[in-house]
C-alpha cells in the first residue's frame, strides 16, 4: 500500500513528513536552514545541550553558523570534527565518535547532530543507534547526495574491511535539515556526484520527474536554488514515501538501489578512492542497469540513449571509460557485487526497469548477460 507524502509549504521553508508511525519525523527543505537551527531542534530537546559529530572541511566552512544559531536558542553545543572522506567510516572513526559522546555525558534523551555529507550521516547514526542502546540524533546534511537520499531513512552504519556499509543498523533521525544554500560551497564534481542520486529517482519511479531534470538539470548544477529545491524536495518524497511502505527493504526499498549492485563493485574495483565517488558510481550503474534492461527486451531502446543522453549533457561520468586507472576484468567485476550485501540466497538482485521511471526488482538475471555487458564496457576503455 502507498501512503501520500504531501509537501507542506511553509514560505520558503518545505516540509516532507516522513511517515513512521511513533517514529515519523520531517524533513525541512530550504535556503539559510542553518540559522535558524537552534528554534528547529530545541522543542526535541529535554535539556538544552547537543553533541555534535561533523568533518573536518564542514567545520571549518560551516559550524561557526550551526553552534551560533544553537547558541541563540540557549543550546549548549560541543563538536568532534572527524577527517573528511570515506575512511572515516570504519571501526576506529566510530570508536572516536562513541568514546568522544561518552566523555561527553551524552544521556538517553539527548541528541546527537550529524552535521555533514554521507560518511557523516551514516557514523552519526550508527554511533547515536549504539551509544547507550539508542540516542536521538538530527540530521543536517551538507552534501547533494545527503539531502536527497543518505540522511533520510534511517540507514546507519560504517564499512567492513570485506565491503562497504556491511555494519550497521537502521535507526531514524527525529528531523533532517536540508539547507540547500549549504551546497553552494560544494565541489562542482561533489555536487554532479550527488546528482546521481537525484536522477536515480527519476528513473526508478518517476518519469515526469526526469523530464524535468533533463530541462532543469544544467540550471541546478549552476547554483538555481529554486531548481535545487525543487529537486531535493521530490527526491525526499520519493523516498521518504518508499521507506514508509518498507522501511527495513523487505522489498521494494529495493528500488532505491538502482545502478547501486554496479556501481558498489566498480567503487570497490576502484578502492572507494578518488577514482570514483559514490555517486559517479550510482550514474554509471543507472545507465548499465537500463543498458541491461533493453538488452533483455524488458524496456525499449531509447530508455538507454536517452539516459546517457541527459548524463552526457550534464558533463557527468556515464561508462566505465571515464572511469581513471586501470579496471579488473568482468569476471572480477561480477564476483565484487557477490560481495554485495543485497545477495540472498547467493542471487545478486539486480534493479531493472521496464521503462524510465519504472524500475523493479530482479533476482533472475543471468550472470552472464552482465559479464557480457561489462566486458563490452571494459572493452571501450581501450
Ligand atoms: N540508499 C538506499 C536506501 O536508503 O535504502
């Protein structure tokens, strides 16, 4: 059953419920959200103190604003700022943050803020779902990528020396601010990557949705804030609405892995490096997943051409011949998403899609097929 998600307009400030029952929570969306932080967390408090756990570049740009504004609502804050970058999210980077927010008398019913991009987001939450048994914790993401898809949904966790976010625990925020003049101050490359995600939603369930980012996309990379918000809110919705119908990916939270099973294994092929960023990864994954889609007669042709279409027009990474350095070969590549904690009874689900906007879930595909694919992919890098 689908349940609505109605976006709530409160002036320049949106509002995207998401709606779990005891545990439901909303996400605000809109410009300058930072400083007016302190107003939006206080009612959640039961003591006017907060931790905060962020990274080292985020702090330096921004947290001056975030423990102001905290300040200005009579919130006492500290902060730990954690190297930026994927290695953070490992067992010692969360052994920092929980020893650091048990010096710091964090209680049961304070919260925790994660104020930073997805590495964040998902060690906060995981260091507030362990600590004590479960704190609270709010989200502030500061990336693309963690506003349209990793601080929402409660997906929390570190990496595993053996494969990416195969520790972890789902534990939802109590709100997420999503202040989209934060990304004015990302990387282009940084801010592109992200957008991986928001063409995702797009393709997998709404196909309005990407006709609109192939009109709209090079506004929103440019810095319109009103197309940024505009994608940030429905990318939230989509999901938010996906995680209310299955919030622990019994099923079709599946969805929300498009272009994920590849892009996980060439991320891993390329050591979670430089080479590749998570959502470069994601864009070059949608357009294998719809490739693969039609060449098993399961959606047309133009599907495909005009992924790679809006992905090129964007300046955006699309196949493996963008992808820096040297690649292993298919056979490497298919035994990676093996590693892959979407595999069930030793089945890889794959996410394909009948059409754009139409994606489904699929555990018979033959692997085969996908090593031909990726071996045609390897061959254009000559
Ligand atoms: N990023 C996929 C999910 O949250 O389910």
């Amino acid at each position: 059953m689908s349940l609505p998600v109605e976006p709530t307009r409160i002036g320049s400030v949106e509002t995207v419920r998401v709606p779990l029952g005891a545990r439901a929570y909303d996400i605000r969306i809109g410009a300058d959200l930072l400083d007016t932080a302190g107003e939006a967390i206080a009612p959640l408090l039961r003591r006017p103190r907060v931790a905060i756990l962020t990274e080292e570049r985020v702090a330096a740009l921004h947290l001056d604003r975030l423990t102001a504004a905290l300040d200005g609502a009579g919130i006492e804050s500290a902060a730990l700022a954690l190297p930026a970058g994927e290695g953070t999210k490992g067992w010692p980077g969360l052994e920092r943050a929980v020893e650091w927010l048990i010096a710091r008398e964090v209680a049961r019913d304070d919260l925790v803020i994660a104020f930073g991009g997805g590495v964040i987001g998902d060690l906060g939450g995981f260091a507030a779902a362990v600590l004590r048994r479960g704190v609270g914790f709010v989200q502030i993401p500061t990336t693309l990528l963690a506003q349209v898809d990793s601080s929402v949904g409660g997906k929390t966790g570190i990496n595993s020396g053996q494969g990416k976010n195969l520790i972890g625990a789902f534990h939802q925020p109590r709100l997420v601010l999503a202040d989209i003049a934060l990304l004015g101050t990302l990387p282009p490359r940084d801010l592109l990557a992200g957008y991986g995600e928001v063409v995702k939603y797009g393709l997998l369930g709404d196909a309005g949705f990407f006709g609109w980012l192939e009109a709209n996309g090079p506004a929103l990379a440019a810095g319109d804030g009103a197309a940024r918000a505009h994608a940030v809110r429905r990318s939230c919705e989509m999901k938010a609405e996906i995680v209310a119908r299955d919030e622990t990916e019994q099923g079709d939270r599946a969805l929300l892995n498009l272009g994920h099973t590849f892009g996980h294994a060439l991320e891993a092929a390329t050591g979670y490096s430089d080479r590749l960023l998570h959502g470069e990864g994601v864009a070059i994954g949608c357009l294998l997943a719809f490739t693969l889609s039609a060449r098993l007669g399961l959606c047309p042709q133009e599907a495909p051409s005009r992924v790679a279409a809006h992905l090129e027009r964007m300046g955006m990474k699309r196949d493996l011949a963008d992808i820096p350095g040297e690649l292993p070969d298919a056979e490497a590549l298919v035994a990676l998403m093996g590693q892959d904690k979407k595999v069930r009874d030793g089945r890889i689900a794959f996410i394909l899609a009948r059409d754009i906007g139409a994606a489904f879930v699929s555990r018979d595909v033959d692997l085969a097929d996908v090593r031909g694919l990726l071996a045609e992919a390897l061959a254009r890098r000559r």
